[in-house]
C-alpha cells in the first residue's frame, strides 16, 4: 500500500515542490499550511509519517508536534512518526524536538536524497518496531523491568513514561546491560544505517532517558558513558 505523507509547512512552493518529489519517489502526499490544518487532516486520517515545519505561523512546530501525538493517540491509539523540517540551526530545537516525540530532523536546505532517505529509515523503524506475532519476554534486571510485549517499562514498580524511540534504546542497552554498546552500535540498532555517524541524536536520547532512569541525571551511576567507546547500562545499580 503507497505510504501517505503530510508535510505541514508554510512556504508554498516549497509545498508544491516537495510534494510533486514525495510522489515521484512513490508516495502519496498531501499539503497543509498550518498546524491547525493538520490536525484536521489527522483527525480525517492518520497519515504514515508527517514532515513538519519547526517555524509555523501561529501553532509552531514544536506544540503542533504534542497536539498532532495526542490526537493520534486518542483517535488511533498510536502515535504517527514525524520529521521536522526546521531552518533553526540552533542546537536546542533540534533537541528539544527529539525530546519531545519527534522520530527527527532534517535542516533546511535540505538534500531531497538525504531527506528520502530519512522517510524511508523512520518508516521502516515503524514497521520494525510495530506489533510482532512472537515477542521476546521481559527483561528483568534487578527492579527494572522491561515488557517488549505491552511495550512498559517500570523501575521500583513504578512506571516510566517512554517515547517509542526511548523506549529501543533502552531495550537495545538492556540486552547487554553489563557491556558497552558503541554509539553507531545504538544508531544502528534503533534507527537504522542511514544514521551511522550521526552521534547528536544518540547523545540526546541518552540525556533523556538519564532524566527518567537517574537518582541525579547529573551524576549517572545506572546509564553511563564509556568515554571513546559507547554508553553501558550497569545491572549493579538496577
């Protein structure tokens, strides 16, 4: 079945454009101008990834991106993988995007080989990630517990919120809690090939999750860095 893309941006041409690229690689597109526009069409039908503009008129990209997961999850009881597209070269968008539920980003001017190759590795993550007719059992490690199943994740018997995207890295640190996993090991593993030395996007996530796993995030003594090598989740402190 054609995968449909909604891209939410601003610029008309840019708009046309990339819609008219979008279908000749395969997919169906479709075009709105604003955030309030999108979750109309979300709300219509769930599009299989959405490319969204960071820098939106009124609703900007970053509280579009909260709204368009809630209504998703309320309306399909899933969550819709999104790109941002975003001109801000700052850092903190970037950060604070992933942080937030974003699957990632890709900054403008863009490269449409690159930006392809993104929609392609996020969908294929969604599929991968998607329900399975065998899963593996928990992970038990001390009192973390780890349901690849009911996709939950507890800690002291109590549960820990997760992005889906969070929630891979862990689990991939989990099946060899004890040893050290490079970051392109992690980048690989949760995101796919195409991102193999791109570490930013590992270095949020770890930051993240620190922030949900740690005592003091500031000072990690259950998730922690391997300097030159890669990060290790240590069962001594689970």
């Amino acid at each position: 079945m054609t995968k449909h893309i909604l891209l939410v941006d601003d610029d008309r041409l840019m708009r046309r454009s990339l819609a008219l690229n979008l279908e000749e690689a395969g997919y169906r597109a479709s075009t709105v101008a604003t955030a309030e526009a999108a979750l109309e069409v979300v709300q219509h039908q769930l599009p299989d990834l959405i490319l969204l503009d960071i820098g939106l008129p009124g609703l900007d990209g970053l509280d579009a991106l909260r709204i368009l997961q809630q209504a998703a999850r309320t309306q399909y009881q899933k969550e819709v993988p999104i790109i941002f597209l975003t001109a801000r070269r700052r850092e903190l968008d970037q950060a604070l995007g992933l942080e937030l539920g974003a699957d990632d980003y890709v900054t403008k001017p863009f490269n449409l080989s690159v930006l392809l190759a993104r929609i392609k590795a996020v969908l294929r993550r969604v599929e991968r990630t998607g329900p399975a007719t065998t899963e593996p059992e928990a992970v038990v490690i001390g009192k973390l517990v780890i349901d690849a199943a009911a996709h939950i994740v507890s800690l002291e018997n109590e549960t820990i919120d997760l992005t889906p995207l969070e929630f891979a890295m862990l689990h991939t640190l989990a099946l060899k809690a004890g040893y050290v996993v490079s970051v392109n090991e992690l980048l690989e593993r949760v995101w796919g090939a195409e991102y193999v030395g791109e570490p930013q996007i590992v270095y949020v996530y770890i930051r993240s999750l620190r922030q949900k796993l740690e005592q003091d995030s500031q000072r990690p003594q259950r998730l922690v860095t391997i300097r030159g090598v890669g990060y290790k989740l240590d069962p001594t402190q689970l």
